[in-house]
C-alpha cells in the first residue's frame, strides 16, 4: 500500500471476487481495520480459524499472518476495510495492540455504537475522496474511532481475569512509561525498574503480548517518532536521530536502514512523493 491511508468497502460482489481468488495466509506492512455491518468473516489469525457474524470489528496489525474472507449472511455482505500505516498514527496503533493482542475481533452492538463507527469512516472516506484531502482531519476522525473502539472494550469487558488482566495492565502502564520516555537512551533495565520488576519478567509479558522483546518494542517506538519527524518537519536527520537519543547520525541511518529498508533521507523523499 503506498498510500498513508486507503478506505474502501466490501459489497458482495467484492465478496465473490475474493472467494474466487487463491487466498492463502499472508501479512502485510500496514494496519488493517474491518468494520463489518452485514455479512460473515472467515478469519484465519494467531494460527487458528474462527467465522464471525455482523456486526464485528476486528483489528490486523501489521507483520501478523492472517487470511479474511468474506462472506454473505441473507444475502448481504458490506463491509468497511480502513487500512494505514502506523507512521499515520502511531501512539493509537501503539495502544490497539494492547487491546486486540489476544483477540482481533470485537463484537458491536447494532444501533448507536455501529452507526458511530460507520459515520465516522464514511466522513474519513468522504474527506480523503476530496481533490485536496486534508490529511490532518483524516487523522483526528480516525483517533476518534479508536476511542470509542476503546470505550465499547472496556464497556464489553469490565471482569477480566485476574491474571491476564495484571498481565495487560502491567503492559499497558509500560507503554505509558514509553511514550514519556522514548526518546531518551533508556535501556530495558530503566523500564522494568519503574514498573518494579526485573527486566526478564517485563520481557515474558511483552513476548506474550506483542511476540516481541521489550528493546526491539523500544526501537520500534522512537523509528515511529522519528518518521513522524521526517516526513512532518524539514528538521535535518542528524537533528532528528538525536532529539531520539541516537548521539551519531551515522548510528541512526544505519539502525532505521536495518528496520525500514531505506535511509531516513529516503524514507523522507519517498513519503512526500506518497503525501503530495
């Protein structure tokens, strides 16, 4: 996907289009967003297969395997896909895998809470359908989105179990920790220490959550931040490498080529063209 944000719907046609088509489990580099008003969903994801009714949500991060496909329940399928990049909205994206780690779909409650939802994404597709989409207002509608995808969770889910809900909340109070200190050059054994633990304990939840290390989820954060910096600021990359706690710029090129593929110069010209 090249774009920063694509929103499109699945009717039935679109629906047999992609039956017919070979869809084996694959992942992809952007986050995937399904809004499903009518219809089913076959969802192959963390390695089991599960079909859901309308009305649903269900979240993809991105690099995660998956395979969707849709399907028509009394004759009638629509659906609204709203894919992006993380870079587009990072702190969100950062709060959504807390949220749909161990379960990608939530069921919606027909009425009020599905027709939010649905409105708000057709004002982001009526915005981004514009000569000169405003890129920004696209950006506040879907942060709003997510708080009330939030707000159904927590609605749906106030007795979790104990256990897994200290599990989370231990995770959850780490990625606050990181969106205040990110950008300085603090290792795992600083974290761990401000949630009272050691770093091996930190690093079992984080692996459990996110299958990742909590250095590789501290790298991955500032790399977001530092995209951010590029593609909305003309701030020089050596400049923006240290406001990340990157002292060489020559570091920092080669840790972002390392996760991107590309140097941050690159990235930075290939965002703009994407933008403009």
């Amino acid at each position: 996907m090249e774009e920063m944000i694509r929103i499109f719907r699945i009717d039935p046609a679109e629906a047999e289009r992609i039956a017919a088509e070979p869809n084996e489990p694959h992942h992809h580099d952007f986050e995937e967003l399904i809004i499903g008003r009518e219809g089913t969903l076959e969802h192959f994801i963390d390695f089991r297969s599960e079909r859901i009714v309308a009305p649903f949500i269900t979240f993809v991060t991105k690099g995660k395997v998956h395979r969707v496909r849709p399907g028509m329940q009394h004759g009638q399928c629509d659906m609204i896909v709203v894919r992006f990049r993380s870079e587009f909205i990072p702190e969100t994206v950062f709060q959504l895998y807390a949220l749909f780690h161990d379960q990608a779909q939530l069921p919606v409650e027909r009425g009020r809470c599905l027709d939010r939802l649905c409105t708000l994404a057709d004002l982001m597709a009526d915005e981004l359908g514009q000569p000169a989409p405003d890129l920004a207002v696209v950006r506040q509608l879907l942060a709003t989105l997510f708080t009330l995808v939030r707000s159904m969770h927590r609605e749906r889910h106030p007795l979790a179990d104990p256990a897994a809900g200290t599990r989370n909340e231990t995770f959850r109070n780490f990625l606050r920790i990181l969106e205040e200190n990110f950008r300085q050059a603090h290792d795992v054994d600083f974290y761990a220490s401000q949630l009272f633990m050691s770093a091996r304990n930190l690093n079992l939840i984080t692996q459990d959550i996110l299958q990742q290390s909590v250095s590789r989820i501290i790298e991955a954060r500032k790399l977001t931040e530092a995209k951010n910096l590029l593609i909305g600021t003309d701030r020089p990359v050596g400049d923006i490498g240290f406001e990340l706690g990157y002292e060489e710029k020559a570091y920092f090129t080669r840790v972002f080529k390392k996760n991107t593929g590309q140097t941050p110069t690159e990235f930075r010209e290939e965002m703009r063209r994407l933008v403009a």
